[in-house]
C-alpha cells in the first residue's frame, strides 16, 4: 500500500488543470478552465475545470471530482493506480509498506507470470510480422480474413511456430524460468516431454482492464480432427476465464462514452466490429456469460445489447444465462443478424453507419424476444404454453427493479395474453422461494387495477400540497407494515422493512425533509418511536396535543377509499389499496422527490440570478453543480413515473 505522505505529496503536486491538459483543450473562461467533455460527446462545452477547488465538473453528463477522480474515469484504473499515475507524471517515488514473506513471494510469482506473458505476446507477434513462417501462415491468415494490418497490431495479434517447443525454448534462452512458463499454461511439461500449448496457431492476446497480458486464444490453421479448433489458456493465478471479456481494454473508453456494449461470441467478431469504426463491443469468447463478467461490463455501461446469428439452438441454449444480465440490474437488448450472417461476417460487408442503423432498427428488448421466441415453438398447445409463461416469468422475477419488474408484467400480458394477475401470481411464486435474498418483495407489484379515492383528501389550507399528504397518509396508515426482505448480517436470516422505515429513509438520506411544521413533527416522532413494539401511528397522531398535527393526522386518516362500479361492473380486476403496497409506496416516494426537487430547483435558478448579479463565479459554480445533478435525478424520477408525475 502507498504510505499516507506520499499521498498527500501527489495529492499536492496534481495541479488539475495539467493533469486534465493532458486529455482536454482547455480555455480561460474567467477564474475557470472551459472544453469539450472527454466521457460524452457534445459540441458546446459544458466540461469545467476550476483551480482553485482543484476540481473538474461537466454540466452535460454530471462527472466530476478531483485530479485522481480523472484519471481513475479517464484511464479506467484503481485508486491505486491512479496514484501511481499521477507520481509518475509529476516525479515522486512511491513508497510502499512493508509486506509479508510470503505477500511478497505471491506478488513476485503474479508479477513474473505477467512478465513472462508479455514476453510471449511480443515474441508471437515478432514472429508473425518478421519470419517466414509466421508472414506465409499466420500473417496470411488474418488477411484472408480480411483484417487490416493496423487492426492486427492493435489487437497485438501473433502466431507461435509450429513445432515441439520452439518457443520454450527461445524463452528459456532469454532467462525465463520452466516453472512461469508452466503457470501461465504456455508450456506443457510431462515426465518425459515438453511442448508448446499454441504451436502452429495463430494468437489472440487476451488483456486485462488495464491492458496488460494475462492470457491467451489460440486457432489452428491445419486440418486436424481430433484437435480443438480454439484453444484458450488455463486457469491460473493471472488469469480467470470467467472474470474477463476479450476485448474490455480496448472497448472499455468507447463503452463509457457511448453509454453501451455490444456483446459477441468470439475474438474475430470484436476485431471485424472494430475494423468497421464500432469499438464499444467485447466478446463471451464461447463461454456462458457470468456474474463477474456482467460486472465488468456494468463498470462502464448499463446497456448491452447482444449479438446473435440466425442460430436458434444456440440462442436457447444461451437465453438463462442472459438472466444473469437481468439480475445485475442491466437493460438488456438482442440482435438477431440476417440467417447465415454472424457480427464477423456481417460487419465485414457494412459501414459503420450501416451497422448502427440496422441495430438501431432491429434490437429487442430481451423479454419481448425471449417470449416471441418461445411463443413460436409452443404453438396452440396448452402444456407447452403453460412452460412457456413460467419461463418468460422466471426472467422477469429476477430483475431486481419493481417498476422495471412491473412494466414487464404488463407486456407479457399483452404478448401472451394472459391477465396480469395470473402473472403477478407466478411472479409471487417464484419471489417466495427466494426466502432471505436480499430486496425479495413481499408482493409482486403494480395488479391491473386499483382502487381510487372517492376524492383526494383535504388536509388544513395552507399547509401541505398533494404529495406531502400521500407521503404521510401512507406513513400514517401503514407505517408498521411489512413491505420487504432484505438480507441481515444473520446469515440465513431475513430483516423485514417496513413501509416506515422505507418512506423515512428514501428522504432523510437525501435531506427531502419538507420544512412545514406538520410534516417535520409527523416524520421525526415516528422516526423515533417506530422500533416501539406498542407504536401506533394512527392512535398517536390523532390523539396529538399539538392540535394542526392531530387534525391533520384525523383528515388524512378519515378518507375513505372505493371501488370504481365501472371496474366492477365490466368484471375488472382489482386489488385493494393494501395490497398493492409493494409498487404504490415506492411510487409515493417517488412523486414526493419529484415534487421536492422541483420546488429546489426554483429556489436556486433564483439564486443563480443574484450570483449573476453579484458577479460571484464560485457561487455560481456551487449553484450551477446542485442544478446539473438535481436535473439528473428529476430525469431518472420522470422515468420511473413514466415521464410524468402524478398531481
């Protein structure tokens, strides 16, 4: 670890304006630095950079931080990393603390298994650009395929001589030990032989995050059936299949800008994709996507989108581990390519503005074609269409959003058209079997119907507005009642939330606490009395001695709650108010922000005009931070409420 004064001597030489400099045109823009921000595209700048705060914020997409923040986002690196970034540049050593013997032999061995990886990955490629036969075969091959040379030394590509152990030996000959040279899996070494792991195949680096070789993809060029026509690197202390994409490293800046990654199944499809001007995309390399690749992937975008060919077995043998994707919390789209067509081949024969349209254009969601899939093999069998509804419903139960969650019953209702409460139902099934999972809600979600007001209920004049007596009429009136489970530090054992503790917690950690006294008063004494067994909200609060509080808490609770006859008449669905907890709360406190930050957003466009006035930059850039990222959530609040709020 970096010892806390060398820390702070980075710290204290990284002058923000240099370090940024190195990345952005900057331009004078009063006591501040103005241009075009690196992590999104804009034409106008919104990217500011101010010297005095040692500090950068963009208005446009809401990053910001200090010069270590920078360089961590720019440079997708570690804190860490980023601190030995930045003493490199500025010239101060970094000293480490001390480590143990055996700390230090592990780190040794690490770092001697990468050092020999990336020997090899210049030797493969030396080889293929500078002998005979790696230029006849190897450099050949990858023209065949149609790559350019400069996607060639991009991706680092090599090839390693066709021969017992040609390479372990010119390895050997450069001071490389056996013993790395069997862990990184290059050399197989037996009782009586040794030989190369990719001799006669062309080679695919595999780079880690930060660029560097952990490991790699080998193809075959002869025709030898009982040999493997890919052939990867094993497991080893540098190298995870299951924790690593091909491709990230040179994705990974794309990625982030555009705010999404294309996903593929293999080396080729990354490399064509990238020849055609599509950089965002990393390939599965084959395998079945897992949880620290999806991981990975969601460092830089929560949107992915996958690429498939006309394949249907393939596709369906790949459709549950797209789950995984869901449960990440990712939104997930597929392309299916035109039959016969795979990303390799396709993006070999289309521009980049060609293929950006045609995914634009053809992209699904993954439920509506995970459904519409099945839907086609089910037919009009029954059976067959009961497994289908469970299996579209299984996905759908592990997205971990409720709206999203809620907006995907609604839709497999209509494709299967099957009611929604018949799938909120399955949906209930499978949540109750995960039992201690965290956020595992007690009820599925929005039914089809609900009960309305008879009329809205009317609290003191003057007092609160509509959202501030929703927020408190449900506190009032369910305070206690479970809502969800969540895990607890007691392995195997489930904490219960309450409706309280959600409410109360979704805006004191935000500090949305409205100043009306009534509202202050009912929200602090249950936030204090709330873990009392024998609290009662509704007796408490009617029974009040501060008289505006006990005829608030009597109006709110008095309102009463009926049945449309329109809906009960057509023979509707319906389900009452408390039944509906799990997706009408979150929705109460959604609306009440909304309505917050709207209110706080009036107050500081005010302030920003008398900064304006004042001729205080920094005030004005103070205010202008708290607008950027009050928009920001206001949008994500809008989306959640389908754009708009309810009033």
């Amino acid at each position: 670890m970096i010892d806390q004064v060398t820390i702070e001597r980075i710290l204290d030489a990284a002058e923000i304006t240099e370090v940024v400099s190195d990345f952005v045109n900057l331009k004078r823009r009063g006591v501040n630095y103005l241009g075009l921000c690196p992590f999104h595209n804009e034409k106008t700048p919104s990217f500011t950079v101010s010297p005095s705060k040692g500090i950068f914020k963009c208005f446009g997409c809401g990053k910001g931080g200090n010069a270590v923040n920078f360089i961590m986002e720019h440079e997708s690196l570690t804190y860490p990393e980023a601190l030995k970034y930045l003493a490199r540049k500025f010239h101060i050593d970094v000293v480490e603390k001390e480590e143990s013997d055996e700390e230090k032999q592990q780190k040794d061995d690490r770092e001697s298994m990468m050092i020999v990886s990336g020997f090899a990955q210049k030797y493969f490629s030396r080889f293929l650009w500078e002998e005979p036969e790696g230029r006849q075969v190897g450099l050949s091959y990858f023209r065949e395929r149609g790559f350019r040379d400069d996607i060639v030394r991009k991706f680092e590509l090599g090839y390693c001589p066709d021969g017992k152990s040609t390479f372990t030996e010119a390895a050997q000959r450069e001071g490389y030990r056996m013993e790395f040279l069997e862990k990184t899996g290059l050399t197989i070494r037996r009782e009586d032989w040794i030989r190369d792991r990719f001799g006669g195949r062309v080679i695919f680096p595999i780079h880690n995050i930060a660029g560097r070789v952990t490991g790699f993809g080998g193809r075959i060029l002869k025709d030898k059936p009982d040999t493997a026509k890919y052939l990867n690197s094993p497991e080893s202390e540098i190298y995870h299949k299951s924790r690593i994409v091909y491709g990230i490293f040179h994705a990974k800046r794309e990625i982030a800008r555009a705010d999404k990654c294309y996903l593929v199944e293999g080396y080729t499809d990354v490399l064509s994709l990238h020849q055609a001007g599509i950089e965002n995309v990393v390939a599965s390399s084959g395998t079945a996507l897992t949880h620290d690749q999806i991981r990975l992937i969601r460092r830089f975008s929560s949107n992915i989108t996958i690429l498939y060919d006309g394949d249907e077995a393939g596709i369906k043998a790949s459709l549950r581990g797209i789950d995984l994707v869901l449960e990440e919390g990712m939104n997930v789209k597929v392309l299916l390519l035109p039959p016969g067509e795979d990303p390799d081949s396709f993006a070999r024969r289309h521009s980049s503005s060609e293929l950006l349209k045609f995914i634009s254009e053809n992209e699904t969601d993954f439920i509506r074609f995970k459904t519409s899939l099945l839907l086609r093999d089910a037919g009009s069998d029954p059976m067959a269409r009961a497994r289908l509804i469970t299996e579209v419903i299984r996905s759908v139960a592990v997205i971990p959003d409720q709206v999203a969650r809620s907006v995907y019953i609604r839709e497999c209702s209509r494709l299967l058209d099957v009611e929604e409460n018949l799938l909120y139902s399955e949906v209930r099934k499978i949540l109750r079997t995960r039992s201690g999972v965290a956020g595992t809600p007690l009820s599925a979600g929005t039914p089809s119907r609900v009960q309305k007001p008879a009329k809205p209920p009317e609290p003191p004049a003057g007092e609160l507005n509509t959202e501030e007596s929703e927020f408190l009429r449900f506190l009032l009136r369910y305070c206690t009642t479970p809502l969800f489970e969540q895990e607890s530090d007691t392995p195997g054992k489930a904490e219960i939330i309450t409706v309280g503790a959600f409410l109360i917690g979704g805006i004191r950690d935000e500090e949305m606490i409205s100043d009306k006294p009534v509202f202050k008063t009912i929200v602090e004494e249950i936030s204090q009395k709330m873990e009392e067994p024998a609290f009662r909200p509704e007796k408490y609060f009617i029974n009040h001695p501060d008289g505006a509080v006990s005829q608030t808490a009597s109006t709110l609770l008095a309102e009463k709650w009926v049945e449309s006859k329109r809906w009960s008449k057509a023979g509707a669905y319906t389900e009452k108010e408390h039944e509906a907890l799990d997706w009408l709360v979150p929705r109460i406190l959604y609306e009440f922000k909304f309505m917050k930050i709207k209110e706080m957003l009036i107050k500081w466009e005010g302030e920003i005009a008398e900064a304006q006035k004042l001729n205080d930059d920094e005030l004005l850039f103070e205010l202008l931070a708290k607008i950027q990222n009050l928009k920001k959530a206001e949008k994500l609040l809008s989306d959640k409420l389908g754009n708009r709020a309810i009033t």
